[in-house]
C-alpha cells in the first residue's frame, strides 16, 4: 500500500512541477467532480512549491478553489439533471472505481437535509461530506449562486490552509496528510472560528 501510495505521489507531483498552474486547476477540479485525488496533495505542494519561487502563493490558492468550484458545479448538475435514483444507481454501479460509496452520499443528503444551505459551506472544510455535498445540493435543486458562493468561499479556506501548511513545512510538505488525519478537526474549527470572526467585525463595523 505504501508503494502505491508514493508512486500515485510521485505521479501528481510531476504532473504539477510540469503543468504548473493548470495541473492545480485540474486536479482541484477532478476532486471535486467525484474523481479521488486528494487535495491535501495538490495545495501542499503548491504551497511548497510557492515557498521556493515557482509558483505565486496566491494565484495557486485562487486557482485551486476556482478548481474546486468549477468540478462542484459539474456534480451539482449532475445531480439536478439526473435526480437522487439515477445517482444512487450509478453509485451502486460504477463507484468501486472512483472509490465513492453509497454510505458517503447517504451521509451527504443527510447533512443537507439536516443544515440547509449552508453546509455547502462547512462541508468544504469537511472530510468525506465536501467532496459529495454538490450532488444533494443539485437534486434539491439550490439556487446555483448561492451555491457556487458558498462552495467558492469554503473551497478558498480550504486551498489556503493547505498551500499555507505546504508553505511552512517546505521539504516536509508530505508530513500535512497524516497531520490532517490526527488533528484534522481541531484545525478546520479554529479556521472556521477565525473566519467568523472576522466577518463577524467587519458587519459590525458597517453597521457602526
């Protein structure tokens, strides 16, 4: 397993030191469109990248959360167009190839259900739920503009930690994956926590 771990690695690094801003915009764009290529690869090393010259920190971050919101919008009209049984079947059907489970959607239509709207926010920040939450949000049939701003500003925090962490961590880019895996939670709550915050300040100094 860890062979293949570091050959899939390798492959997705090359891609990105050889296609550079594109490859961010791709990869970003597969993972959210259902396709298993996990961004926790792609923004860190960004970020590292970022840190020795080749790349622009925050055109990468930007990128990759375009990325993200342009392979959202193709599951959410997916979903819109298709209806929840035609996605359910098709899960059934051909998602051992994509790695996508039927428990992972159960969970996503769930989480909308239960939150509304806005957990096409939150869901970005999320393991599992963010990459299936767009499928619910078409079959429920959200406006597209609230979804595609909450899916941007969610997808943008999440490429911003990652690229961050890649930045610091240089050479060791490679240690985030794990670090995410333990501590995953506690990070995503202090950045939501931060994120709040601010907007919570910036409402109140309009209002004043």
């Amino acid at each position: 397993m860890q062979g293949v771990t570091e050959f899939f690695v390798q492959n997705l690094t090359n891609l990105i030191r050889s296609q550079g801003y594109f490859a961010i915009f791709l990869l970003m764009t597969a993972e959210s469109a259902l396709i298993p290529i996990p961004s926790e690869i792609t923004m860190t090393f960004a970020g590292f990248l970022s840190g020795v010259g080749i790349f622009n920190f925050w055109i990468a971050v930007l990128i990759g959360s375009v990325g993200n919101l342009f392979g959202s919008l193709l599951a959410f009209w997916l979903g819109k167009a298709m209806g929840e049984n035609w996605v359910r079947e098709a899960i059934k059907k051909w998602g051992k190839w994509l790695l996508i489970h039927e428990k992972d959607f159960d969970l996503s239509v769930k989480w909308f259900k239960k939150y509304g709207h806005g957990i096409t926010f939150t869901s970005r920040l999320l393991p599992i739920v963010r990459t299936f939450i767009s499928l619910p949000a078409g079959i429920a049939e959200m406006n597209v503009w609230h979804f595609s701003f909450f899916t941007l500003a969610g997808s943008f925090i999440w490429s911003l930690i990652l690229a961050y962490l890649g930045l610091r961590l240089g050479q060791n880019w490679q240690t985030v994956e794990p670090f995410f895996r333990k501590f995953q939670f506690i990070i995503i709550g202090l950045g939501v926590l931060a994120v709040g915050l601010y907007i919570y300040r910036h409402l109140k100094r309009s209002k004043d």
